[in-house]
C-alpha cells in the first residue's frame, strides 16, 4: 500500500508535540506562516516544508544538547 505523505502543518504538529521545542522557535515560525498566508501563499507550499525542515533541525539539535539550546 502506497503511503501518502502528511501535510506540512501536520509534520509541524507533529515535531512540536513531540518535542521540546524552544518558545523563540515557534514563534518565529508562526509570524513566517501568518506572513506566507497573508501574502496568498498555501499551507501545502514548499515554503511551509522549509519551516518543517527548520524545526525538524531544531528538534535534531535539541536532542544533541540534552534539551537546551
């Protein structure tokens, strides 16, 4: 069966309550999709995968330094 691939707002959900993400983070985040959105962009654009792999990093780096940034 193939698999199809999840959303980028839901990969987000998902890192972020799976992780213990710094609050700077997210909200840095969040201004950048509100921006995207407000300037006709779409949840499902590549530049919503771009903050995925942000966070993903994010949470990669976390796990590294023991949970502090």
């Amino acid at each position: 069966m193939m698999q199809t691939k999840m959303p980028p707002a839901d990969r987000l959900s998902e890192l972020v309550s799976d992780n213990n993400i710094p609050v700077t983070a997210l909200f840095d985040v969040k201004s950048r999709i509100n921006d995207w959105l407000a300037a006709g962009g779409n949840l499902n654009d590549e530049y919503m995968w771009m903050q995925v792999r942000y966070i993903e990093n994010i949470a990669k780096r976390m796990g590294e330094l023991g949970g502090s940034l």
